[in-house]
C-alpha cells in the first residue's frame, strides 16, 4: 500500500492552477501537487487535506476562498460544498464556466493521451443546470433514508431533495424510508411514468416498481418506460440504460448523424447498443439495400432493441459482448465490413484490441460516443496506431453540475 506524507486533515493557503479530470483544480505546496475541489482556476484558498495516500499528491477540499474567481457563484444546492453531498463537483461555478471547464478537460486529456492539439467546445443542452437527472442511483443508510455518497466516500448524506434530479425522480426515493435496502434506482420516462428499483446491500435488484401518471401500478410485470429522441419513441427497460439529461439523447442522435453521413446501402455497426437508438436513427438513411447490426450485451436491453427495431427490416440485434474475439467473428460475417462504425462503450472506452480490431475494418468513418475523455483519448490513439485520425470532436453538457462531459468524436482513415 503506498503512504502519504502524513498530511491529512492539514490546512494550508494555495494558488489555483488548471482544471483538470475529476472536477478539481491542480494546486502546488511545498512542491507536492494537491488536487483541488470546490474551487477555481485563478483562485486564491485555504485548503484542508482530506486524503493523503500517495507520495507525489494529495486531495483537499478549499475551505476558505480568500481570492474569488469571477466564474465563482452562489451553489443553487444548499446539500453541496466540502464535505457534504458528492453528487456534483461545479456547483459553485457559473454554467458557462462549467462547459468551459469540462472543454479545457476533453482538450487536455486529448493532448496528454492521444497527442492531439484539438479546439474542443462543450455545448448547452436544452434545460438550465438544474432538474435534467431523469435516471439516478441513490444509496439508503443503514437506517433506510437515501441520499448520496460523501466525495470518495462510503458514508450517505441523506437528502430531502436533489436539486439536480428532475423533481419526480427525487421525491419517488427522497420523500419516503428503504429499510433494509443498500441503494433505489430511478427513472423517469418522458410520459411521466416513475420507475424505481429496490438494490439489497450487494447491489442486486429485489424489486421494482412503477407508478404512472393515471395510477400507481406497483410490482407490474414488466417495467417497460418510454423515451423520446430523434423524432420518435423508444422502449427502455424501467431503470436501464438511457441518457440521463432528457434532452442529451436527441443531441447525440443529431450529432452521430451529422458525423455519419450514411448513404443508401450501405452496413453500419453499432456497437454498445443500448436498446437500439443509433442504430435505429440511422437505420432509415440505409435504407431496404442496406444493413444496421447493433451489438448489445444486456438482455434485457437486447429485447427492448428488438422492439423498437420491429419496423426496419435492414436492422438487426446481437446479444453478446464486444470484446476482441466476439468482434473478429461479427467482422468475419459482414460481407465487405462497415461502412460507418458508431460506438457507445461504457466509462471504461473501448480499449486497445477493439479500438485496433475497428481501425482494421477500414469503416470510411468511426463515430465515437464517449462519456469518459480520457477512454476517448486512450482509444483515440490507439486509433491513430491503426491509421486512423480525429477529424472532429464535439462535447455536449450533458451532466450540468458534474465534472461530467459527453464527447461525440469523428474518426476517419488517415489517408481519406
Ligand atoms: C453508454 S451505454 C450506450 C447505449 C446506447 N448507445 C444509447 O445511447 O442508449 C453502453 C451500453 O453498452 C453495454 N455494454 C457494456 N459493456 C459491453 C460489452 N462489453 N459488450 C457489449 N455491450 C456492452 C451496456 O449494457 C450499455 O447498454
């Protein structure tokens, strides 16, 4: 186990420095570098230490602001700030200055990992910053009231209310005790319908229930809810994977497009699924002579898939994963290989082999939906290994609050 220098609980003045990934600002002392939360770059604090396990850093929260930067607001979240809720990491800055943030992050993380001087903009979703959370995981203490975790930590701070969270989603779980449960899934489907999911204290569904707006319908069968995006409805299982922010979905699903360009005939893979929304919205541009494979590996997600590619014959679903060897065999089916590549993979990225595997296939473009801009950064040039560049990447706020960010990333042969 590595050791700090025995700083903890330590308070000191600092200078601000740069943003950086994981919603906090880099500060020097005593030539340590102290990764910063609840300030600013520019910004003069005090800080305290709150964790101090390696040797080259250290984590503090600013306690005391000595030196405001103009950027700096009042929280609209009376729950945020040191040492309380964890849930965001930019309340106190203005929401401008929070895309800028997030822009200055995607375009270092591209630089450091992938060796690219890139011009990034974050754009603003529809909405404000506050009420766009219609999917959220809460945690229940030990006395079965909910909350959100401490920063890095394992204790709940129990919430009336989430400032963040569209108000439905916060007072299905806020305004009522779990005894016995370890965390409440939330969703709420753009019909108003309120699912929530029961965890027990290993993180397995017990059970779910939904209420919709004409009744309470507890323990149905099936959980089913209804999104909207790009012109029309989708089924997504109750709590399942769907984009969190109401409007970020119809975003993406404009900007894949914009960067895909599928022609009539042509095969498209669309990879990390989910219940189908690229590959759905770009099924109609191939048309009867060409072909969308959507690649999934939850079931339940596969189903919902099914459903909603009913209508377009040209669509089809894999159930499984996409890993290395998964991918070589789908590749191996696809007479003549992609056209178009879109892929949606979870925090983690892609990785190297797939990231490779894809650069092999030749896709005239690879369009990248990323969460994380550092696993876009790491795939990205393990991209430009296999001949590959970026020839575009557009970020989308679609996590106000967070240190969060979206990336949409146009990868196109190096020689095109
Ligand atoms: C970020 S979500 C994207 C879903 C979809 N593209 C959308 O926008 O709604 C990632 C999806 O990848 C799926 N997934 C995670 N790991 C996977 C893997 N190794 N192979 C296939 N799918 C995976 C998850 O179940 C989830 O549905």
């Amino acid at each position: 186990m590595q050791r700090g220098l025995g700083w903890l609980g330590a308070e000191f003045e600092v200078a601000v420095g740069p943003v950086a990934h994981g919603g906090h600002c880099v500060a020097r002392h005593e030539g340590r570098v102290v990764f910063v939360r609840h300030t600013l770059p520019g910004e003069r604090v005090v800080v305290r230490v709150t964790e101090d396990r390696h040797p080259g850093f250290c984590r503090a929260d600013a306690i005391e602001v000595l030196e405001a930067s103009a950027d700096r607001v009042e929280r609209p979240c009376p729950y945020s700030g040191p040492g309380r809720c964890g849930g965001c990491d930019w309340q106190h800055a203005d929401p401008a200055a929070q895309r800028a943030l997030k822009a200055a992050v995607v375009r270092e993380q591209l630089s450091r990992l992938a060796g690219l001087d890139v011009d990034v903009t974050v754009e603003e979703l529809p909405g404000g910053p506050l009420r766009w959370r219609s999917r959220a995981r809460f945690a229940v203490d030990r006395s079965g009231a909910a909350g959100l975790r401490r920063h890095r930590s394992h204790d709940v701070v129990v919430l009336d209310d989430c400032p963040i969270s569209v108000e439905a989603a916060a007072q299905a779980v806020l305004s009522r005790r779990w005894p016995g449960a370890g965390a409440v899934d939330v969703s709420v489907d753009s019909t108003g319908a309120v699912t929530t999911t029961r965890l027990d204290r290993r993180g397995q569904p017990t059970s779910s229930r939904v209420v919709r707006p004409g009744g309470d319908l507890p323990e149905e069968p099936s959980t089913r809810a209804e999104r909207r995006a790009g012109g029309r409805d989708w089924e997504v299982e109750g709590t399942g994977f769907w984009q969190v922010h109401p409007a970020a979905a119809d975003a993406l699903v404009a900007a894949v497009a914009g960067f895909a360009e599928v022609r009539p005939g042509e095969t498209v893979l669309d990879l990390y699924a989910g219940v189908g929304l690229f590959g759905g919205a770009l099924a109609p541009a191939v048309g009867a002579d060409g072909r969308v494979v959507c690649v999934e590996s939850d079931e339940a997600a596969c189903a919902a898939a099914d459903a909603n590619l009913a209508g377009l014959p040209q669509a089809e679903v894999w159930q499984g994963d996409v890993d290395a060897d998964a991918l070589a065999e789908l590749l191996g089916e696809l007479a003549g290989g992609p056209d178009v590549v879109v892929l949606d993979p979870p925090r983690a990225g892609a990785g190297r082999a797939v990231s490779r595997l894809l650069a092999g296939t030749g896709a005239r473009a690879v369009v990248y939906v990323a969460c994380d801009p550092a696993s876009l950064a790491r795939d990205v040039a393990a991209f430009a290994e296999g001949g590959y560049r970026l020839a575009a990447v557009r970020g989308f706020d679609a996590f106000p609050m967070t240190a969060h960010v979206e990336c949409v990333a146009l990868l196109e042969p190096a020689t095109s």
